[in-house]
C-alpha cells in the first residue's frame, strides 16, 4: 500500500514538471508569432541583414506577423501598415526586420 502511495506521488511531481517545462516553452523558448514596433521608424528590408536595400519603415507600436526567423535573429514578418509619411514599395506586404529587443519586442508566441 505504501509503494501504491509512493508511485502515485513521484507521478504527480512527474506531471507538475511537465506542465512547467510547457509553460516555460511557451512564455520564453517558442518562436515569435507576431511583434510591436519599439523604435519610431524601423526600417524593413528585402533580406535578412543591413546590406538589403530598405522596402519602406514600420511605426512604432504597430504590431506585425512573423512569417519566419533567419538565424541571425532577423524576422520576416507580414506589414500590416506602412509608414505613409515615408517612400516605400505600395506591392510589398513581406520583409525583414532586425528582432534585436532594441527594435520590436515579442508580442505573441507560438506554442504548439
């Protein structure tokens, strides 16, 4: 009766720590899903890195989708407003921005 007892508490502390590691996943270890502009004109280029020429610039506070993630920590994410005030290419809806915590900061993740 005490291993029964036994057993059944190790699988609850078993079950708490998988629902923690989950948790953590999702809150600090998952990809981006959509981020907020922190700077007041973020530049978005056509690639991941400072030499692609620049598309347009994003305002600060607008929040965008991310569509992907290069492994210098740029973003390609989805425009869902462009900074009118500036020039920019009216047919492009997709570019790269810096994912630098200077630039944007997460504003959603991806869990599953």
């Amino acid at each position: 009766m005490v291993f029964v007892r036994v057993f059944i508490v190790l699988l609850c502390i078993a079950f708490v720590g998988l629902l923690a590691s989950v948790y953590h996943y999702a809150r600090v270890a998952a990809p981006p899903k959509a981020v907020e502009v922190l700077t007041v004109n973020l530049n978005v280029r056509a690639g991941p890195s400072y030499q692609y020429p620049v598309l347009g610039t994003v305002m600060k506070g607008s929040r965008h989708r991310v569509l992907g993630q290069a492994d210098n920590g740029w973003l390609r994410i989805e425009v869902n407003s462009w900074n009118e005030a500036l020039p920019h290419d009216q047919s492009q809806k997709e570019g790269w921005v810096n994912g630098s915590d200077e630039y944007v900061s997460i504003a959603e993740r991806r869990w599953w």
